[in-house]
C-alpha cells in the first residue's frame, strides 16, 4: 500500500488537542489497579463518540473498541491502571487534576500509562478516516485492567476467556502493538520477573532471654545479606554465591548468553518484610519476605526458586525455611477472580521479524532512523539505538512470553517517569505514537510473516494455569 505519510502526520497533528484533552479527563479518574470503573466509563465514551465500530468490556474489566471487519486482528494494547501517588508531599501539583503546558501533561498515569491509550485510541481513528486499515483486518483497541497489579493476567483473560484459548488467539491476532512508554524508541522485548516469598521459623520466648528462643529475625538477616550478595556479586568464584552477573557469561549460560547480554543481567531485591511475634518484648517466631526477581534470558521460572534454595543460609536452616512463588487473586473493579501466578516470562523478538520491520519502516518513513521528541525529552533519548528494550516488564509477558502471539511497543512517555512523583508526559510524543500506529499497520508485510519471530521466549511453567 502506498501511504501519503505527510497526511497521516497531518492528521496526528490535527488531533493533538483532542488527545491532550482525552489524557487530561483519563488522568482526573483515579483508577489504581482494582478501581479502574471510572477510567474505563471514560474511555468506552471516548471511543463512540469517534465512531468505533463496536466497544465493549469484558468480565474482568478491559474496555476493547473495534475498528474494520476482516476476520485478522491487529491488536494496540494500553494498561489503563495506575500506581498510587505515594507520599502526596513529592508532589507539586495535584496529581489528579494536574495540569498542562504547551509542552507537557502533569499527573498521575500521562507516562504510564494512559497517553498510550489517548494516541491508540486517535491512531486507529486516523485509519479510519484515512482507509488505511488493511484489507482482512480488524484493530482491536484495548484499554486493560491490573497491570501495575500482575503484569499481563488482563491478557490471560482476554486470551483464554474473551477468546477460546491460546490456539484460538494466536490464530486469529497477528501481532500486538503495546503503548507502553519507550522513550521515542521501538522495543522488541524485555526481561521477565516474578514475585518469591521466602518464610522462616522460629521460636518465641521472652525478649529478657532470647538464647531461649530460636530468632526468626535472625536467620532472615542472614538470608537477606546473601539475597543482597546474589544480586550484587560477580561470577569469578572469588565468593561461595556467584552474582546474577553470572547469565552474561557464556561459562554459566552457554546458550543464550548474547540474549542476555542484550536485555541486561537478572535483579533481585528484598521488596517486603513480615514477621510474627507474641509481643515488643518477645523473640520473632516468623519472618518472611518477599523479593523482586527480573529475569534475563536462559534463566527459568524454577532456576530462580533454586537458586534461593541453594543460597548458604537457606541450606543451613533446612525445614525451617520455604521458598515459593506468590499467587495472584484480587477481584477485578467488576468484581471478577483470575488467580495466576506471579511469574511474568522473558521475551525477546527478532529485529527481522515482520511486525517489528513495519514499525522501523513507518518510523523512517515519517520521522527518521533516529529517536525524536520534544527537545525537553531529548536528553532521554540521544545517542540510544532506535530498536532496543525496555527496562521494566509489560503485558507483553503474557502475549508473547506465556503465548507466543508476537508483540512490539512503541508509546509515547518516558520509563524514568513511571511511578515517579510528579509525572508528565509530552504532548508531541502523543502526536507522534498515534501517527506511527497509522502508519505501521497498513506497512505490515503479512506475506512476510513467519512463525520463527521470536529470538527468545521463556514460556509457561508446568502449573495448569486457565
């Protein structure tokens, strides 16, 4: 198809108001993860009043539009929950009603991550109006619940209860654009994470004779430090632990170790602290934490419970000690249950893929090769690779890392404004998302499409998760 990018570009700019405005209504709805109602009121609204074909949303809370009728699904996904605001004294200006310049957008959700949906909501409505929707295609616009929550189970639900299945999904959706923030650039994967608890036993007696008891505190410590060790250590065996360090080495991870070394080494951090006892002057007979665990390529879901299990202090303490990965089951705003686990996979596209290739093309078509933005964002973005990754996890976890269906980003906002006190987005970016999302999908070269896009995908565990 031969596009006319300076209309596309026209048409992008032409609706800029219309998304800052969009942004500044989503942001005045606080939808922390769980409480996304009013969010959603708001965007399904937003949607008919530009001429979706169809808007709905589904049990667990995902507003979805539709544009175009063919039987193939391009899909753009937006989580549209948010973080909380923390401390209210870090921030300048009410993060709710926020405000804006002729440059930026200020408050809670303009990064992460609801200017993603104003830009995929008005890209897919410059389709419309410019016929560029591909012959056999539909968009699928979502705007998705509880991301901040549990990374991709919106996604899990949308796959296996909105769909019949993976197998169905995977048919019938080629691939998926998510808006998540990327600094100008076009991401083809990131790291994956999951959430580990490890609890201890003690035993309890008075605090005036603790050599009585068994102090679960204690034993915690110890455990902590070596956590601390895992993640800060290097691989020379100078030390009994060998540092996460370990997986950009071909030594420890002979074959994916140049994957690795692309999204950049594995973390752990000790994210929570719990503990038990009988009082203030009583010795701990319980402690537990939880950890933060993100994952490069070649390691595994049960890699990283070993791994804990196998830290010197575990071992030491034996049965009084249980490694685990967290459940997750918060009802959604509308009151739905879909208990997952808290285990998000690493995935890495290749650059060749197809999907990836008609966002670059788009890009240097209607901007360049190199990263743009306004010039307050630009110390962000010079010098960095156009095609890169992502620091963070995304729903991508569970669109191409538990299912395959392959998956690219490219959204407007920053990574260093996520969660942050004081968040803004650009409006130019806003602009700039929703003309490449035109653009993109009518460049997708479907006889180009093959089924080896992926360079690595961690995949499921063996639980039998529906």
């Amino acid at each position: 198809m031969a596009l006319d990018f300076e209309a596309i570009k026209k048409a992008a700019v032409n609706y800029g108001p219309d998304m800052s405005n969009f942004l500044r209504a989503m942001i005045s709805h606080p939808s922390e993860s769980c409480e996304e109602g009013e969010v959603v009121a708001c965007i399904k609204a937003e949607m008919e009043k530009l001429g979706y074909d169809k808007v709905e949303v589904d049990g667990l809370g995902n507003v979805i539009g539709w544009m175009g009728d063919g039987d193939k699904i391009i899909a753009i996904d937006s989580h549209i929950d948010t973080v909380g605001i923390g401390n209210i004294n870090n921030w300048t200006h009410d993060p709710y009603e926020g405000y804006e310049t002729d440059d930026i957008i200020y408050g809670r959700g303009g990064s992460d991550q609801e200017g993603g949906m104003a830009s995929a909501v008005y890209g897919t409505k410059i389709m419309k109006d410019l016929g560029l929707i591909p012959e056999g295609y539909k968009i699928m616009v979502v705007g998705s619940v509880q991301e901040e929550d549990c990374d991709g189970m919106c996604w899990q639900y949308i796959v296996n209860k909105y769909f019949n299945g993976p197998e169905d999904a995977a048919g019938k959706i080629d691939f998926v654009i998510s808006t998540e923030p990327t600094d100008g650039g076009i991401y083809r994967g990131h790291r994956g994470r999951m959430e580990i608890r490890v609890d201890v036993k003690g035993v309890s007696c008075h605090g005036s004779a603790p050599e009585r008891g068994d102090n679960a505190i204690y034993k915690m410590a110890d455990i902590i430090d070596e956590v601390r060790q895992l993640n800060n250590n290097g691989c020379d065996d100078s030390t009994s632990i060998n540092g996460l360090v370990k997986m950009l080495d071909p030594k420890f991870n002979p074959d994916h170790y140049e994957d690795a070394r692309f999204l950049g080494k594995g973390t752990c951090a000790v994210s929570q602290i719990f503990y038990t006892s009988p009082s203030r002057c009583a010795v701990a007979d319980s402690c537990a934490i939880s950890i933060d665990r993100r994952m490069t390529a070649g390691e595994t879901w049960d890699s990283c419970l070993e791994e804990i299990r196998q830290l010197p202090s575990v071992k030491k303490y034996g049965d009084d000690v249980k490694v685990s990965m967290y459940m997750y089951d918060r009802p959604s705003w509308t009151g739905e249950v879909y208990e997952t686990e808290a285990y998000f996979p690493t995935w890495i596209n290749k650059e060749s893929a197809a999907h990836v290739k008609a966002l670059v093309d788009a890009h240097n078509a209607l901007f360049g090769e190199k990263r743009i933005g306004s010039p307050t964002a630009m110390h962000l973005r010079d010098g960095r690779p156009l095609c890169d990754k992502w620091t963070f996890s995304t729903n991508g976890v569970s669109i191409q890392g538990r299912y395959g269906i392959p998956c690219v980003g490219f959204g407007p906002g920053a990574e260093s404004q996520a969660h942050a006190p004081n968040e803004i987005t650009w409006k130019q970016d806003l602009v700039t998302c929703a003309a490449l999302y035109a653009a993109a999908i009518p460049l997708y070269p479907d006889e180009e499409k093959t089924g080896d896009v992926m360079q690595f995908r961690a995949g499921k565990t063996d639980n039998d998760i529906k």
